[in-house]
C-alpha cells in the first residue's frame, strides 16, 4: 500500500508539474512539442531493456526484444525528427 | 551499481525531461531543450544497461541496433507534410512497447512469490489496455492520414453499440485479470480486445478531426508510460509518463476549444460523415461567385499595404509553403506588410501549418495566432485563403444551427478583398457551403494552392519589370 501511494503522489504532483510547463508553449511549437514529449514517452524503453536483458525465459527475452525495437524507434525517431524542426524554426 | 545510486541518476533524467519541455517555450530556447531532453534519456539507458541484473545483451543490442537504424531512417527521411503520420506512428509505437514491456514483467512475476500484489496486476491491465488502444488506434489514425482507408468519418449502423461492448469486455478482461493474475493468457485477450477497441474507436472520426485524435493518443502513450511505471514501481517512467499524458490532454483540450466542441462529440460525433445538400450550396453560391485570374489578383497585392495569408490543409497537400515564402518576400520588397493567420485546428495537428511553414523558412514571428490577427484583419487589404475553409466560413458567427456554430474562425471577411485559392467550391470538411465565397468582396482563384501562387509570383515580377 505504501509503495502504491508514494507512486500516486509522484504520478500527482508530476501531472501537476506537465500542465504548469506545457500549458506556456506557443501553438507555433505545437507540432515539435508533440513529437519531443512522445520521445520523452519512450522512457518505457527503460523497462524494455530489463526484460530484454534479465534473460529468465525465451518468451520475455522475445517481448523484451520487440519492446526495445519499438521504444528505440520511438526515442530516436521522436528526438531526431523532433531536433530538425526546430532548426527550421531557428535558422533565421 | 547500488539501487539508491540508479534511482538518483533516474532522478536527474525526470529533472532532464521537465528542463528540456521548458525550453521547448520558446523557439530560441526550443533546440537546447530537446537536446536537454535527449540527454536525459541518455543517462536513462546508460544507468539501467549498468543494471547487475541484466545477463545478456544479446536481445539489447540487437533491438538498439534495429530500433535506432529505423528511427534515424524515419526521422530524416520523413516529408514535413507527412509529420502528422508520422506523430501517429511514433505514438503508436510508445504504446506498443509499454504494453509489451507490461506483458514481460507479468510473466516474469509468475516466478517471484508475493510479486502479484494489486498494484502491480491492476497498472499491468492498465498497460495493456491503454498500450494496445493506442498502438491500432495510432495505426488507424496513420491509415487514415496516409488514405490507405478513406479520410472520412467511417460510420455504420449499431457502431455505438459495437464500441461499447467491444469497451466493455476489455474492461471484464482487464477485471478478470486483476482477480487471476496466474493467467497470463487473460493479458494477451486483454491486448486482442484493447487493439480492436483502438481501431474501432479511432475510424469513426473524419479527416479535419485528427488534430484532436493524434493529441488524445499522444496523452495515451504517456499514460501507457506511466501505468507501466506502476507496474515496475519506477518513479521515472511515471514522472516522464505523466509529463507526456499532461501535454497530450492540453494539447486536445486546445484543439476542441478551438472548433468549440467537446471531446465527446468529436469522438462520437461522426461528423463530416454526410455530404451537404446539394440546393443549399446552390442557394448560397447562385449567380454570386466572381471568379478572378492570377493577372487580376496581381494588380490588387501591387496596390495592397497590408496581405494577411491563411493557409489550410489545401496548401499542405499541394506543397505550397516554398511558394508562399517566394509570393511573402516579392510583396515585402515591395514594402508590403506580409503577416500568417493560423487558426489551432488548421491541417491534421497540433502546428501543422507552422511546421510547414518553418520548413519554407518563415519567420516566425510573421506568424500570427487568431486572437491576435482578428483584429488586424479589418486593416488588411487583402486577405488570401489558402487550402482553407471551415475555419474562414462566417456562418459560424452567424448561424446557430449549423455544425460550426460557435467557432473561433479567422474573421477574412473584415479584409477590404478576400481572394479564395481553391479548385472548386466543394464543401469542407463540416460538409456545409461557405458563404464567404459568395460575399461581395471575395474573388474565387480555381486552382492548385501551389500553381496559383507561382502564377501570383510571376505576374508581379513582370509586372515590376515592366513599370
């Protein structure tokens, strides 16, 4: 139960603290803040790598593996794809 | 490395990830901040590969390898148009791998005695259901955008219904799973059910409503982040999960302010599912329409002091941003002011029409957001729409009882001249006529966005070498 709290109260206060951050960026960053926030949601790449690595059975070493392919392409597709946006906008 | 060690390094990564969205309020600041984000990921990766519990890499290598070779591909061979497909896929993906990763971690706790507390199995069902829904959603969505199906809002008899129950035996099977957390097939029928859901919620909403779709499944896989966080009680994936799932429902609620509906309607609503009636669009347009040439709309932005542009889907399918950025700079030697009215929902996404427009170099500062060009519309000699059309059509201002009432749009009707760039006068997306092309001072151009420019291009240099 204590556990499930304290993962609550973080899971709460970091809601809190997306909204306070995101809510000042402007509409013309829109499109890159979707695709940068969707690299940060590849974090679960994370948890992909402990799966794939702890080696236990064929079957989670198996998801593990999909896992990490799709949470890489996630992480790098988004923060590159992300990355040459916003050089169009700052090239001036 | 000593657990406290990792979960202080996990620290700075959450602390990394907030820093670098900052940044991301500013387009100045905005490259600093990705790459800030970037570095918190990094650290991420590097601290769990530390992890003494990981025997093999064999599996982790291989899915770097193959996951960063695509990811590279897709990122730097992607067309700016084509972005919103690709957020969808990207987003699907997010899904996929935290529903996979909460199947794994199930599986592996059949082993470990005491590890099926109800924390863990509740946020594992929750995993799968909101990581499949978003996977076949997103795939959906991309199908869509990509007109591998059609754009339109695919509606059927008895589709509610199917919905609900189709709804409704995830959340039994995800029930189920919580009650016998040993059957780990449940899981898998749990995904099965979730992935049809995703489909079958994502279909039934049209084209000019992806805006909104694509910021749901964004919110969704940070949520399938998070609740996978759960799942492994690692306070990172929740904190970055939950930063994610916050911008995702902003950025929704923003997009249906801005057509001035309701998550609800635009999910369920079905709308642009029925073509206009054929004698309204008469009524409106009989006898009322000018059709004007490129040399005729060329003589006005030589005489105009102010051209307010607004783009829509239209300019993003015809390619025309490099256009427009050529037409904006032959005006601004001229000494013609050139500013960008973007409307929120204009295009497929969330910034859309600014990240095209980037793309054609831009400034970004030419580009105004409603509230702020409305005003200055009323001083604006010509306003040119391009590609665009629910988001200029004044019935909603002034008729209660159609589907766009009520919404923000772009006022180009207060501009001296409107000239609409259009191919023909079929109806947007809401499927309604539009009564601006009818108005006194609109001039129709029939033709492709990016043909109509050039030609505007090429008649004001003529016209400056003849003069």
């Amino acid at each position: 139960m204590e556990t499930l709290v304290t993962s609550v109260t973080v899971f709460v206060l970091a809601l809190w603290v997306g909204f306070e951050v995101i809510v000042k960026v402007p509409p013309t960053l829109h499109t890159p803040l979707m695709s940068g926030s969707n690299a940060i949601s590849g974090i679960t790449l994370v948890g992909a790598l402990l799966s794939a690595g702890l080696g236990h059975s064929g079957l989670t070493t198996v998801l593990g593996l999909l896992a990490v392919v799709f949470a890489t392409i996630n992480v790098v597709g988004g923060f590159l794809v992300t990355h040459r946006m916003l050089e169009m906008f700052r090239r001036k | 490395m000593p657990d406290w060690l990792v979960n202080l390094f996990y620290l700075l990564a959450s602390a990394l990830f907030i820093l670098g969205l900052k940044g991301l309020s500013h387009p100045r600041s905005a490259v600093r901040g990705n790459l800030i984000g970037a570095a918190g990921m990094l650290i991420a990766v590097a601290v769990t590969l530390l992890d003494r519990r990981i025997l093999s890499f064999q599996a982790i290598v291989a899915g770097l390898v193959i996951g960063s070779a695509a990811g590279a591909l897709l990122a730097q061979k992607i067309r700016m148009t084509a972005m919103p497909q690709m957020v969808a896929l990207l987003n699907g993906f997010g899904g996929a791998a935290s529903a996979l990763v909460a199947g794994a971690a199930l599986i592996e706790a059949q082993a470990a005695p005491g590890a099926l507390t109800a924390q863990f199995t509740v946020a594992a069902a929750a995993s799968g259901l909101i990581g499949a829904v978003t996977l076949w959603g997103s795939l959906a969505a991309f199908a869509k955008l990509q007109e591998l199906i059609s754009g339109n809002a695919v509606v059927f008899r008895g589709q509610h219904l199917l919905n609900a129950l189709t709804a409704a035996a995830a959340l039994g099977l995800a029930g189920w799973l919580v009650a016998r957390p040993q059957q780990t097939e449940v899981y898998w029928a749990l995904a099965a059910v979730s992935s049809l859901l995703g489909v079958l919620a994502t279909i039934p909403i049209g084209g000019a409503d992806m805006p909104v779709v694509i910021s749901l499944l964004n919110s969704y896989s940070g949520l399938a982040a998070a609740a996978t966080g759960f799942v492994l009680a690692n306070n990172m994936l929740i904190i970055a999960g939950s930063l994610v799932g916050a911008s995702g429902i902003i950025l929704t609620q923003i997009m249906c302010r801005a057509m001035n509906r309701s998550l609800v309607n635009v999910l369920f609503g079905g709308f642009g599912a029925e073509p206009a009636e054929r004698a309204e669009a008469d009524a409106v347009y009989a006898g009322r329409v000018k059709a004007a040439s490129a040399e005729e709309v060329a003589m006005l932005l030589e005489t105009a002091r102010r051209v307010v542009i607004v783009p829509g889907y239209g300019m993003a399918v015809s390619q025309a941003q490099h256009a427009v950025q050529t037409l904006a700079g032959v005006l601004k030697s001229r000494g013609v002011d050139v500013l960008y009215g973007i409307h929120p929902v204009a295009g497929r996404m969330p910034g859309h029409m600014n990240v095209l427009l980037a793309e054609a170099d831009v400034p970004y500062e030419d580009l105004r957001e409603m509230e702020e060009i409305n005003p200055l519309l009323k001083q604006t000699d010509v306003a040119i729409v391009l590609g665009a059309n629910d988001v200029v059509n004044p019935l909603a201002r002034t008729d209660p009882k159609s589907p766009i009432a009520g919404m923000p749009i772009l006022e180009v009707d207060q501009a001296r001249t409107v000239v609409v760039i259009k191919r023909s006068l079929s109806p947007g997306f809401a499927g309604i006529p539009n009564p601006l092309f009818a108005a006194e001072r609109t001039l129709m151009m029939f033709a492709d966005a990016k043909k109509a420019i050039n030609e505007l291009v090429r008649n004001l240099s003529e016209a400056a070498v003849g003069a």
